[in-house]
C-alpha cells in the first residue's frame, strides 16, 4: 500500500458533489464517530431522536432509513473513488462519521472523513489494494453497524445489506454509466463483476456475498414499457412518507404474476 496522486481539482469536484464527500473538520453538528454508534445505548438514542424528525413510527424502521442512506454515502465516495479514479479511501469506523441531517424532509447529511488522502497500491498490486478498500467498507465498517441496528431494533440483517446493496447497483449501473474513458469504463465494469461474482463473503464478514445474493433479473413491466430490478425486502420507506410513496423498485409494487 502507498499513498496515491492527491485528488484532482475535477475529482474532489465530483466526490463532494453528488457524492457529498467531506472532510470531517466541515462535518455537521448532528453528527459522530461512526464507532460512537455501535454502543447500543448510544445507537438507541440517536434513533430515538432521528425518527420523528423524518417521520418513522419505529426505531427498526428509522434504522432502515439511517442505513440507506449511509450505506449511499459511504458506498457512493468509496467505490467511485476506487473504480473510476483508481484511488483508495479509508472508510473506517475511526475514520468516518456518521451525520444525521434530515431538514425540511429531506437528507441533507454528507460523508465526513477525518483523512481523506488517497491510498495507491504497488504495480502488480492491485487486487490486494481492492480487496483491503472493500473489506474496510463493508466487513469493518458496515457490518458491526448493521450489526447494532439488529441488536437495537430487531430490523431484519437481510433489509439492511439491501438497503446495501442497492446503492452500490445504482452506483455502477447508473452513475458510472457516464463515465466516457473506455479505460475507466473497463476498469469499472471489471470491478463491479468482481463484486458482484468473485468477491469473497469473508470481505463483507458474512456467509455470504450480499452484492450477488440481492441482484435480482430485471422484471419487464410491458405497460409501462420499461424493466424494473425489484427489491426482494422493503426498506419501509413509505411507512415514513406522507403522503405514502414507495421506491421505484419496492417488492411491494412488482406485479404479482411476477412473484
């Protein structure tokens, strides 16, 4: 492991863009540690306080939606970084926070890290490099957290690593899907085959891989003339809307000849 080229001025650009990336020293006030919250005491007071702001009648569903949304957070600057500018970031229980912003019924929380400079890798290297960002992300970070919320709440383990899951599909299906370089289009679609088919379930701390387990075939919705890649679990985010909407892709929604 070496230290990569600084972010460019474009790079950084787009990760704390879209991606909300930050540096923790510009974190918001509702925020901690990202170890903070695998107290359990801590981790119940913070639902507790976060669910009537964004409107959940629960603490397992209030969960749900933390991890939604963080895992868009740290999965969105993570992988990004790694697949398309090929430069490594530390997320990291002692290396992330956690924000909680939620204002005027909409997430407005970001990424702070507290390092944010590149990790690069030795030639030859490279599938060493990726390994070691993936399993800081989801074996080391993700999954005590998820852990918790289980323990706390009783959500379902299999509603929050979709809750995962989904993030990274839209992350590489959609958001990387602009990228022009073929280079970097190449390396990307590599990177996401190997997340989705070869990464080992020791990467994630599970018995399984949650990226493989939860990719589910498009279903085609012929009246609507478009396919639709339905969520096996419910994140419950309608449960939190007023007026009640639904994810696009919520299992709730996909036609029940389909089911």
């Amino acid at each position: 492991m070496s230290l990569a080229q600084a972010f460019s001025e474009r790079e950084w650009a787009l990760l704390s863009g879209v991606l909300q990336l930050r540096r923790s020293d510009a974190r918001d006030p509702r925020s901690l540690l990202a170890r903070a919250l695998l107290d359990d005491q801590v981790c119940e007071q913070l639902l507790a306080t976060l669910g009537p702001i964004i409107g959940s009648p629960t603490l397992a569903i209030t969960a749900s939606l933390l991890a939604k949304r963080f895992s868009f957070l740290s999965t969105g600057a993570c992988l990004y970084a790694m697949s398309v500018y090929d430069k490594g970031l530390i997320l990291s229980l002692d290396n992330s926070v956690i924000e909680y912003a939620h204002d005027d019924g909409l997430w407005t929380s970001s990424m702070p890290l507290a390092d944010v400079t590149p990790v690069g890798y030795e030639p030859g290297a490279r599938e060493a490099w990726r390994d070691m960002i993936v399993a800081n992300l989801f074996r080391d970070m993700l999954q005590p957290l998820w852990e918790t919320f289980n323990r706390v709440t009783g959500i379902s383990r299999r509603i929050l690593w979709e809750n995962t899951a989904v993030r990274v599909y839209s992350l590489y299906d959609k958001r990387m899907e602009k990228v022009e370089d073929p280079l970097i289009r190449q390396r990307y679609q590599a990177d996401f085959d190997w997340l989705l088919n070869q990464a080992e379930p020791a990467l994630f701390g599970l018995s399984y891989n949650p990226l493989k387990h939860f990719r589910r075939p498009q279903t085609v919705l012929e009246a609507e003339g478009k396919s639709v890649r339905f969520r096996r679990t419910c994140c419950f985010y309608y449960d939190a809307s007023n007026p009640v909407e639904y994810c696009s892709n919520c299992p709730l929604l996909r036609p029940k000849k389909c089911r």
